[in-house]
C-alpha cells in the first residue's frame, strides 16, 4: 500500500494514499483558521500534498535547503 508522510512541527506521520484528499482538507480549514507563520506552515502542507508528494512539510523548499546544508544546527522550527 502506498503511503505519504507529513513532517509539522518537527513530528512527522504516516498515512495511506487513500487519506490524501481528507488530510488536504484538513490542512485547508487549519489554513483558513489561521493567520500568520502558522497558515504559511500549513501553507506548504498543502502545495506539498496536492503536488502528490510522498514527504510532505510545513517548510518551504528553501527552509529544508538551508536546514540540510545547517545539518539541523540553528534549527528555524
């Protein structure tokens, strides 16, 4: 069975494929409820999901650039 995780606050989880579109609409209403750095986070959940990614993040893709080339050090999470 094909699976994706999302990484959010620095917890990361598994779900099956099938769960793709209600964890998306999940993330949509926490997106909608939220203002800020924490709807941005959210934000970059959701890209990263309707995008059929397998890992999604609550970074952007230069934030887990600077983290990989940091080797986590100074973590922005």
């Amino acid at each position: 069975m094909k699976r994706f995780t999302i990484t959010c606050y620095g917890e990361t989880k598994s779900y099956p494929e099938s769960q793709r579109k209600e964890m998306m609409d999940y993330y949509l209403e926490g997106m909608a409820c939220c203002e800020g750095s924490e709807q941005e986070r959210y934000a970059h959940i959701v890209a990263d999901l309707a995008a059929g990614m397998h890992h999604c993040f609550d970074l952007s893709f230069d934030e887990r650039v600077w983290m990989k080339r940091s080797n986590g050090r100074n973590k922005k999470i």
